[in-house]
C-alpha cells in the first residue's frame, strides 16, 4: 500500500490514476447501467403493473404471474416446446461440435481452409439462414427430400413434411442449430490442442488404439470446454426464437410457439407490456435454475494440472 508523503503528491498521483481508470471505464459503466440494469429494474417493476405501452402503468400485484401459471394454456405449451427444444438441442450441439473438433484436429495441408468453411455459418446471418434451410427442407420440391427420394421409394413411405409437420417441427429447427456447430467446434480445437503430446506417447506405448486414446485421455480433458458449451447451450436454448419466427410463424399448430415467441407476442403484438415482463422473469429464473442444477456437474469436469 502506498505511503502518504508530507506533500502529498503520490496521493494526488493515486487519486488522479483513479480518476483517468473511471474514466477510460465510463462508456462501458453507463452502457451497462443505461441499457441493461435500468431496463432490467424497469421490466422487474413491469411486470407486477398493467400496461399498454399508451396509458400508465397501473399496479396489480402479482395478477400477471397468477394469469400466465393459472390461466394462461399457452404460456405452458410455449413453455415445453422451448424445454423439449433444450432438451434436444445441447447434447445433439454438444455430440456434433466434439465430432466436428476430432475430425478436425489434424495436421493435413488445407485444414485451415476445412476449419473456416464448418465455422462461416456462424456469422451468416438468421435470416439468410432461415431462407436457405426453408428450401432444403421444403417437403415438395427441397434438396434434403429429393436426396431422400430413393429411401421413400424404399420403403414406401410419404415424403416428411418437415417444418409443415407438427411432429416433425421441432426437431426440424433442432437440426438447423447444428449447421452453426462449426462455434462450439473451435473451443473444443483450442482444448485438444493444449492437450500435452506426451500423453498420447505414452498411451500409444502401452498400447492404447485410436479410440481408447479419444476415450481415455482427449474427452477427460475436454470435459471443460464440453462443460462450458453445455451451460451455453442451455442459456441460448432458452433464448429461441428468430429462426422460428422466420421459417415457421410457431406453427403449425404452435408447434414451434417457443417461449420467446410468445413473450414477443405479448408485448409487440398485444401491447401487454406487463405480462410480457412478467414472461422475461419467468424465463430468467427458469433459467437460472436450471443453470444452477446443470453446475453441480463440475464435479466431474477435469482440470488439466489440478492437484487432489
């Protein structure tokens, strides 16, 4: 700790070099209090009012949240939908992106090229994304059924709807999600990169195969980056919504109505300002906890160099 000395210039210094660090801080300091931590007060106040986004707010207490647990069948349906889309979508991201990452992880001419093409639908845009896949998906005249054609044929079978199809929707946007694996596939490179070669020699020494040394020696110590992905996951399935707003409407008969879809609904379509935070908060604490379940598995994610 600096010393006052009897003029008192290294306290000025102190103060000064304070000052300067406020100030280079600032413009993230009042983003984060204009743009999140006031609308996120705002909404919290919101939501426990009844507001049209036209009159003022008037306060009911908690009769947003009664409605929407007691009276409301589509925040239940919207609600399941975005769960069974959790459900289905991380671990089939998470299986994806670690096969992507162990297909990719060698060291051939031009692999720098294979690495950037499975990552660039990344920063495709969602909607030029949702257009592509509408027509891949297309049930009548779409590239995936025409491929599929044969196999049809085969067995005798109509052609499958796809997103036209309440029972196929759903699962229709999950696979849409894994072409935007390439994301999670590049933190799973960085991890198997840091991995000692030594390990590898001497699994290979004993013996150990190709497969024994992914299972016994690479996954072990993925398992933080695979952790960190899975919590991800989460916290964005949750989040869905533009690629259902844009291919499916949340039909066919609300099969793609996610939560988020909903909410939008709520406040952009009816003008229910106060339900619609009341839904926001619903879906933080949903979230939260079940984020807070899914980190009691960090008992069993392996940090390279811990010491028992």
């Amino acid at each position: 700790m600096a010393k006052k000395t009897k003029d008192g210039s290294l306290t000025l210094l102190i103060k000064r070099e304070k000052k300067v660090g406020f100030a280079f801080a600032s413009p993230w300091l009042i983003g984060l209090a204009v743009f999140t931590a006031f609308p996120m007060l705002a909404s919290f106040f919101l939501s426990f009012t009844r507001y049209d986004m036209v009159s003022s707010p008037r306060f009911i207490g908690l009769t947003n949240y009664r409605i929407l647990f007691f009276s409301d069948n589509l925040f239940w349906t919207s609600l399941w939908n975005t769960l069974y889309h959790v459900m289905l979508a991380v671990p089939l991201g998470l299986i994806v992106g670690i096969l992507l990452a162990l297909l990719l992880n060698s060291r051939i001419r031009g692999i720098g090229v294979y690495r950037t093409i499975f990552y660039l639908p990344n920063v495709v845009s969602i909607v030029a994304m949702g257009l592509l896949w509408l027509w891949l998906f297309q049930p009548h005249f779409g590239l995936i059924n025409q491929v599929l054609d044969p196999v049809y044929s085969l067995f005798n079978m109509d052609p499958i709807g796809w997103y036209r199809d309440a029972s196929w929707s759903k699962f229709t946007i999950v696979l849409m999600g894994l072409w935007t694996a390439g994301g999670s596939m590049i933190i799973y490179l960085a991890q198997m990169q840091d991995i000692p070669k030594e390990y590898y020699e001497a699994a290979e020494i004993d013996g150990a195969g190709s497969l024994r040394r992914i299972y016994h020696i690479t996954l072990p110590l993925m398992t933080p980056s695979i952790f960190f992905n899975f919590i991800m996951g989460i916290i964005a399935g949750f989040q869905v919504f533009a690629i259902a707003h844009i291919m499916t409407g949340g039909g066919p008969a609300r099969s793609t109505y996610y939560f988020g879809y909903y909410l939008f609904d709520k406040m952009i379509m009816d003008h229910q300002m106060g339900s619609a935070s009341a839904m926001a908060w619903v879906l933080l604490f949903v979230t939260l906890i079940i984020t807070i379940l899914a980190l009691r598995l960090n008992r069993y994610v392996f940090y390279l160099g811990e010491q028992d």
